[in-house]
C-alpha cells in the first residue's frame, strides 16, 4: 500500500501545482531535496523541485498564470527547464527524463523519459524521493529505491550502480561527502570505492561548483566528517593539496611534530561550535597551511615552522585564486587571521605587557575578537592541565585586551593629531617629516608612553619636531 504525505503539502502553491497539472494534463511530483528534508524535519525549504511527466516549462507557465501575482517564468530552453519565484520560495520545473540530467550541465536534454526513468537518474535515494501532486494519488510517496529505508538507516546511496551516478555527473562525488557531513550520514562502501576509483574526474567539474560544495561542508556542524572523506577519497588532492600536505609526523633524533592535518580538522571542528562564520571557518581551515614549506628540522630547536604564517597567508591568495574564489575582502579577512594567527599565543605564553595588547589590537583592528576565536579553538592538546592553562590565558589576554581598549581607544585608531594639522602649525609642505612626526606619535601611543589624546599627541609633536630641528 502507498503511503499518502498530504500533510507535506501544506503551502498554498501545491493547491496550485495539483490545479495546474490536472488543467495541463499532466502528471507531476515534488521531487528530491524537499521531500527529504520534510522527512528530515529540517525546516523551511528555500526551493522545490517539480518533475513533470511531460513538459515541466508548459507547466510552469501554467502555474503562473494561476498565481495572483503572476511572477515572471525564467525558461531554460536548452535543459528544459523553467523557474519561478513565490512567497520567497524557488520552484524548479524540469520534463522528466531517461538521460542523466542536471539544470547546469551542458549536455542537452536527450529524450523524455517517465518517473520512473527521472528517479533512477537521480543522485541518491534519498534525493529520488518523489510526492505525487495528481488527482488520483494526490500526496502518495513514490520510492522505488527504498530511500526512507535509507534515511532511517543514515545511508548516502545511489539509485543505480554508482560508477553510472557518478560518471553522469562527477560533481555528485562532492555531494556525497556533502550530504554525509550535513546529515551525518555514512556513504555506502561501493559507493565511497566509487568515489575513490573516479576521483580524478572531479577535474573536468568547475572549481566554482566544488568550491560551493567544500563551503557547504565548512558550514556544517561537523566539517571534519567531509574534511576526512574528502581526504579518504583523495579528492582532497584535487583540491587543496596543501592541506595533504599538513599530514604525517616525522621523527629525527627521537623529537616529533604534530600531525598538523589531523590537527587542523580538530580546530575546525573547535570553531564550527563558536562561530557561524564561514570565512573564520576557512581561517581555520588554512591557519596552518604554511606549515608543510616551512618545516625543518635544527639540531638544537628541534621541529621549527619560521614565517609559516607568512607564508601561510600568501598561499592563501594562490589557493584562492586557483579556486577561482573572490579575490575581495574575504580572502583578505582569511589572510590577515593566517598571518596573525600566533599572535595571540604569544601573548598567552609570556608576561603579556599593555603595550603588546595594545599592538595586537591595532593590527586586528575589528577583527580581534575573530582571531582569539580562532586562537581559541587552536588549543587541541588532550592534556587536560595544559589545556585549561591555555584557556585560562586566553581568558586573560580577552580581560587584557578589553581593559586597554576602553583606556586607550586604539581599534581603527585614528592619529590624533592629522598630517595637514602638523603641515600648518610648522608651515611646512609634503615632506618626508611629516611622516616621521606621525609615526613616531602612533609609536608612541601604542608603547603606552603617552596616551590616546589630543593634547598629548601635540605635546609629543612639538618634542618630535624640536629633535628633528624643525622650527616653529
Ligand atoms: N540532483 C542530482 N544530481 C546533481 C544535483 C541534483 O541528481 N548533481 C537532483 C537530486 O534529486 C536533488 C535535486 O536534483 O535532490 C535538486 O538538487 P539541488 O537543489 O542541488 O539539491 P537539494 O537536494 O535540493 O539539496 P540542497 O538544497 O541542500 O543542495
């Protein structure tokens, strides 16, 4: 006996699409992604996708014109497929078919196929998952493959063979690993064999759509899980190769480092607790990444990474740019907590001075408290006593850093006194003394010697001039 799911189409628009395909006369089914999630109980969906056993771009036109506010129909001639937007929520329409499909792939639509054909195409079973929006089986469940069997069971398996899904569209390989992590789900063996026995089609799939789906693994509550399948699978090869690079430990004369891959998945998992912010997750993910070139080996220091977060933050440039990622602010907000990610380490270990509190916080600027998450959640040691330790200073360098920023004011710091103010009290032209006057007045602030204000910035002005020999 099917089972009916009426009460998954509770929004007002499958009244629509129940209208719509019965004046059409066709048949049509929600499909995919918000059948899972319904069964998932995963909230609200942001799209719907309807196969129609016939022409899916005929039916959306229908469905508009039974809209009240009969939005626009964006039509994809050459996949044939047809979008619209209502109430905030994207509906995809797609004719059903026998070949292997996806709205962006360039393969052209090859022959029309029945539901049964469209499912068997799909990437998994629990995305092939299909309700009926027709008269007579209104809300039924078609499930050929078993898919809530497997939604239960927490399994990511294909409709057929998984070389077929797979070579159909590489990029599915990614969404394994994808829904996997988001779900926590286990991919199937012959499935994740798969996966490793065609990693290296993942080359001819966009860096764009790769990208989007290791951003969608980042953003999830668990990264490791794809971080680890990615690296099991050796896509992550094709991917970030500096990050396999973190992997191993070597030993030389009885001293080892730590392994700076396994490690690095630890602290993205840390962060993905604290923070929701994708490019800090990223942070994370490359913190270490000048770890692997920077390696070596002294007899007397033992394992030394000098400069890697120099080194750490141009490579981030590179691996953004041959991932065609945006080369904007959020790859320089990822730089700058690479480049600073020890910073605050440093000032845990030692004495921290007010002074040095103060230079951190004018180097971070607004990004302070990011980057003591990030520091935060760098700390992966399992001795419980260091661990609390560092912590504890942490907690101390928070205190400290909040203390000298309600005193001295140095985020976004500002000179108090301007170049054109020190240009006209000496009568003086651009010149490279100016410079010199205001450097020496941001020295001297963040050095504590003086405070963040006015008249002590032009105190300090007129002593700066008088050794420089400028008259006044
Ligand atoms: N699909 C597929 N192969 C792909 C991409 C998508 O078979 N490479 C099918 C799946 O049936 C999927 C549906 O198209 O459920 C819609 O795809 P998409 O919107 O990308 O994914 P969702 O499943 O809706 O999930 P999410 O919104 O989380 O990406």
């Amino acid at each position: 006996m099917q089972q009916t799911f009426q009460e998954a189409l509770q929004l007002p628009i499958f009244t629509i699409l129940r209208q719509a395909a019965k004046e059409n006369r066709v048949d049509c089914y929600v499909i995919g992604g918000f059948v899972r999630d319904y069964l998932l109980h995963r909230g609200t969906p942001k799209d719907i996708d309807i196969v129609a056993i016939g022409s899916g771009i005929q039916l959306a036109e229908k469905v508009a014109s039974l809209l009240p506010n009969k939005p626009k129909v964006s039509v994809f001639k050459n996949f044939g497929t047809a979008m619209l937007k209502y109430q905030g929520v994207e509906l995809e329409f797609v004719g059903a078919r026998k070949e292997s499909y996806h709205h962006s792939s360039r393969k052209p639509i090859i022959e029309n196929g029945s539901l049964e054909d469209d499912q068997n195409r799909r990437d998994f079973t629990i995305n092939a998952l299909a309700i009926s929006l027709n008269e007579r089986n209104y809300g039924a469940l078609i499930d050929p493959f078993n898919g809530v069997t497997d939604l239960k069971e927490k399994i990511i398996r294909t409709p057929l063979s998984p070389e077929i899904t797979y070579s159909d569209d590489p990029l599915r390989m990614m969404r394994a690993i994808r829904f996997a992590t988001q779900l926590e789900f286990k991919i199937a063996l012959p499935s994740l064999q798969a996966i490793g026995a065609n990693k290296d089609r993942i080359t001819i799939i966009s860096k764009e759509r790769i990208v989007d789906e290791l951003c969608k693994i980042l953003a999830s509550k668990k990264p490791s899980i794809g971080l680890s399948l990615l690296h099991k699978t050796e896509l992550l090869s094709y991917i970030l190769p500096e990050l396999v690079a973190l992997q191993g430990i070597e030993e030389i004369e009885g001293q080892r480092h730590k392994d700076n891959f396994w490690h690095t998945l630890e602290v993205v998992d840390n962060i993905s607790k604290t923070t929701d912010n994708l490019w800090l997750r990223w942070a994370a993910l490359l913190h270490d990444i000048g770890k692997a070139p920077t390696k070596k080996f002294h007899k007397k220091l033992g394992w030394t990474f000098h400069g890697h977060e120099f080194v750490g933050a141009k490579m981030v440039y590179k691996i953004f740019k041959r991932l065609r990622m945006p080369l904007n602010d959020k790859m320089k907000f990822v730089q700058k907590m690479v480049l600073m990610s020890s910073r605050p380490i440093v000032l845990s270990e030692d004495f921290t001075t007010d002074s040095a509190v103060r230079r951190l916080v004018f180097d971070a600027g607004d990004n302070v408290e990011d980057l003591m998450t990030l520091c935060e959640a760098d700390i992966t040691t399992k001795n419980i006593k260091k661990q609390n330790k560092y912590k504890n200073n942490f907690k101390l360098v928070r205190q400290k850093i909040k203390e000298v920023e309600e005193r001295d004011q140095v985020r976004n710091f500002q000179p108090p006194v301007s170049g054109e103010e020190i240009m006209r009290i000496f009568n003086l032209k651009p010149s490279k003394e100016i410079g010199i006057i205001k450097e020496a007045i941001k020295e001297a602030i963040l050095d504590g010697k003086i405070p963040n204000d006015y008249e002590s910035a032009k105190q300090y002005m007129f002593k700066k001039a008088e050794q420089l020999g400028i008259k006044y």
